[in-house]
C-alpha cells in the first residue's frame, strides 16, 4: 500500500494538491480536520490495519516530525512517497492571509515552519521524493532522484 507525506509551509497548496490528485483514492489525514494527536494517531491505525491508502496532509517540516510517521508505516510495508510543496514566504503569507476563520494560521506559526523546514531525503526511509512548485496552477509533480 501507499503512503503520501506532504511536507510544506501552510499555505504551499498542500490541501488543494489533495483534493485535485488524490480524493477519489487516498484517505486524507489532517490535523487541521481532526484537531488532535490523539485522533490522527487512531485514524493513522485504522489505515495501518486495513492497508488503507493514505495522504498524510500536515506540514511536516522536520525529519523528526516525519520519522514518526515513517516509523509505524515501513513497520506495515507501505511505499512511502514524500513531496515537498516549492512555495516562497511571500506566496505562502499571502494565500495564508486569505484564508478565513479557523483556517488562518497566525503569521508567526508561518514563520516559524519556515525556520524550521527540513527538506526530505531518502535517508529518512523514502521510497521516492517528489517536488511540486504551486506558485502557478499547472504544478506538476517532479521526482527527485537523489535529494532535493
């Protein structure tokens, strides 16, 4: 089965990446949509357990954010794809600054990913690392070969 963690800045396009590539296929997992640890985790073991084809759609920045997830799904023999949204500050402010209510992250929770990002490697136990730009409409998915 199949593992997609998306890794990016809010506001990188990540959600609407999703609903455009993978609704019709992968069960979404979201701490935006499930608002606690504890619900991802259940959610998370649901589709462990019935090989459930998954999006985990959170920002992901670092590679020890990452490992947890990589952890308990190499144990299950998922393929683990990573993609890394490609998006300025600026971009990412700006759509951020778009959003309404709940959904709006306060700027310095942006900044701080930011600071924090991590590019993926294939160290962390990734089968295969894609790189999307979405600062247009047209992003595309690109393999990486060796690291990003």
């Amino acid at each position: 089965m199949e593992a997609i963690l998306f890794i990016g800045l809010q506001g990188s396009g990540k959600s609407t990446f999703y609903k455009k590539e993978y609704f019709n296929s992968h069960l979404r997992i979201s701490l935006d949509l499930l608002n606690t640890r504890n619900k991802e985790a259940k959610l998370l073991d649901f589709c462990l357990e019935f090989q459930q084809r998954l999006v985990i759609d959170n920002t992901n920045p670092t590679k020890k954010e990452r490992a947890k997830y990589i952890q308990k799904l190499k144990k299950r023999g998922f393929k683990i794809i990573g993609i890394y949204f490609d998006t300025t500050l600026q971009t990412a402010l700006e759509r951020n600054d778009l959003r309404k209510g709940k959904a709006k992250i306060a700027k310095v929770g942006v900044l701080s990913t930011y600071k924090k990002m991590e590019l993926p490697t294939y160290e962390e136990g990734f089968d295969e690392i894609y790189i999307v730009n979405t600062e247009n409409e047209n992003s595309q998915l690109k393999k990486i070969e060796n690291e990003v």
